[in-house]
C-alpha cells in the first residue's frame, strides 16, 4: 500500500497549469515586479538592507548568483493580468509612473499575502526584521494606491473594502463546511490581489467591465488554490490541515483524515483508498478546470482576448490529467 499511495501523492505533487508565453511588454512588466522588492530593501534602514535582501532570497529559495526572480513561482496571469486590462505603458522603459505604480502594488500584495500566511500559521517567526519588511511592504502598497487613486473616490473604496475583506479572511476562525464555504473563505483571503488590477481596469475601461474582470480573477484564484491543494495533499493530510480534498470526502473519510496525522499507519492507507474510490483527485481536477474555463470566457467577454489565452492555457493540463 506504501507504493500505492507514495504513487498517488507523487502524481498530484507533478501535477501544474500549463506554460503561458508572454510579450516583451509582460516581460518589462515581470522585471518591475522583481525590482520592486529589492527597492523595498533599499527603502529600509541601511543597517538592515542586506539582511532583508538574504531573507528574501532565502524565502523565495534563490542560491547565491542566481537572478533575484522572487516570483517565479507565481503563475503568470496573478500580475500580467494589469498588463491587459491597465492599457497602460510598460513600466522601467518610458518611465510611465502609473504602470510602475500598479506594478509595484502587485509585487507588495502578492508578497504581503504569502508572509502574512507563513507568519500566522507559525511557519515563521515574526522577528523584528520580518516585521519591519512587512511595515514596509503595507506602506508601499498604501502609497501606490494613493497615486493610483487620487481624486478617484470609486478605487479608493474598493481598495478599502478588499484590504477590509482580506482581513475578514484571513482572521476568520470559522471552521469551513464544504468546498463551496471554503474557496468563498479563499476568496476573502486573496482579495488584495485585485486591487491594483481593478483599480487600473478602472482607468483604462472604466466600471462597466469590472465586474467580470473580477470574476475572472477570483475563478482563476480558486483554481489556483485547488491546485496548490492537490499538490500538497500529502504535507496536508500529515499536518492535518484541511484543504479543499478533506471539504468533499465522505464522513468515514473526514474521520481518517485526522486519524492519519504523521503520515503513517492504517488510517492512511485507508484513506487513500477512499479517494481513489471517490475520485477525489479527478473531481478538484474538474472543478479547478471549470473554474479556468469561466475566467477565460469572462476575459473574452470585456475583450480580453490575450487575458482570455493565459487562463485556457493554463486550464489544458488539467484536462490531460482527468483524460489520461
């Protein structure tokens, strides 16, 4: 059963979106993202700089001498997404302040997310430098939403209502009942990631198309999380940690999802039984597709074709997983 199980959780771990070819706009855009984080380095007190700059090599696991790429690991329409909604010009290049802006916003929004998460979840201690670069990473989202916002009152309040309903997010202590609660908790918790995509949107198009812009982003946020689920879902069961795989499994296999906690014993093999009995893989698979599947048909409604593109792009591998 050993060989089984280590077979099935290898395949979810190898599991991905597919690749997404990007312009040299998207390109410039990329380069800014990156940039933007070692300016926050920059920004801090001299004594602490290199130390910030080593943390965050060593958070994104970049060796010394390798390009400072802190987000390569992000899927390319979390941040390329302002590149085909802003309309704006490419950042870095011709020195155009407004894409530099809604840029930079993402790179702080996208990294507040994930260390607020390591740092709430015990995973990290909140030193005084980790709280220090986070100040900074606030402060320069903040800024950056002022720029974008001024005498806009419309994108300052959905600024403010997403950094409130992230926060509803993530300090919620409800215990999630079903996959539908769950990724509408995630949701919450991703809600600053559509700031500065909204916000640029808002510019460019005006309202008339936020909406389902949003929409599209969220679906493809939920993918995401689905995905990050699956490929987890070992780490997940041994630290008894809930994901989207525990919120559609049967009652006898909530029970041994508990029971299987370190990650050795009957209860595990059990329960990997149980998901290949519910097709439990095959099932998030489907959903996570679905959700691709609406964001890409969301995007080419508000005529985002190249948006539209990246979404199904990433969406085919999941259909070869459920076909194979």
């Amino acid at each position: 059963m050993k060989f089984r199980r280590d077979k099935y959780f290898a395949k979810l771990k190898n599991l991905s979106f597919g690749a997404v070819e990007i312009s040299d706009r998207m390109k410039c855009a990329y380069k800014h993202l990156n940039k933007s984080l070692l300016s926050l380095c920059k920004d801090l007190p001299l004594s602490v700089q290199a130390e910030a700059i080593n943390f965050l090599m060593s958070y994104a696991k970049i060796s010394p001498g390798e390009p400072f790429d802190f987000f390569k690991k992000y899927y390319i329409p979390a941040w390329s997404v302002i590149c085909h909604a802003s309309g704006g010009a490419r950042p870095g290049i011709d020195g155009n302040p407004e894409a530099a802006d809604a840029i930079r916003g993402q790179a702080m929004s996208m990294f507040l997310h994930s260390l607020d998460d390591h740092v709430n979840d015990g995973d990290m201690r909140a030193t005084h430098l980790i709280l220090l670069i986070r100040s900074a990473a606030w402060s320069a989202l903040s800024e950056c939403i002022s720029r974008l916002s001024e005498s806009d009152d419309s994108s300052k309040k959905t600024a403010g209502d997403l950094i409130d309903l992230y926060y509803e997010g993530i300090c919620s202590c409800e215990e999630t009942d079903g996959l539908e609660q769950y990724l509408r908790l995630f949701k919450k918790q991703m809600a600053t990631w559509l700031i500065m995509p909204l916000i640029s949107a808002r510019r460019s198009m005006g309202d008339g198309r936020l909406e389902d812009l949003r929409a599209a982003y969220e679906s493809f946020g939920m993918a995401w999380r689905i995905l990050d689920d699956l490929n987890d879902l070992d780490s997940d069961i041994i630290h008894s940690e809930r994901s989207a795989a525990y919120h559609i499994l049967p009652g006898d296999g909530k029970k041994l999802w508990s029971g299987a906690a370190g990650g050795k014993g009957k209860n595990l093999d059990r329960l990997v039984d149980i998901m290949y009995e519910n097709q439990t893989a095959e099932i998030l698979v489907l959903r996570a597709e679905k959700e691709l599947a609406s964001a890409a048909g969301l995007a080419e409604r508000i005529g985002l074709g190249g948006l539209a593109s990246e979404y199904d792009s990433l969406r085919r591998p999941l259909a070869e997983f459920r076909t194979g």
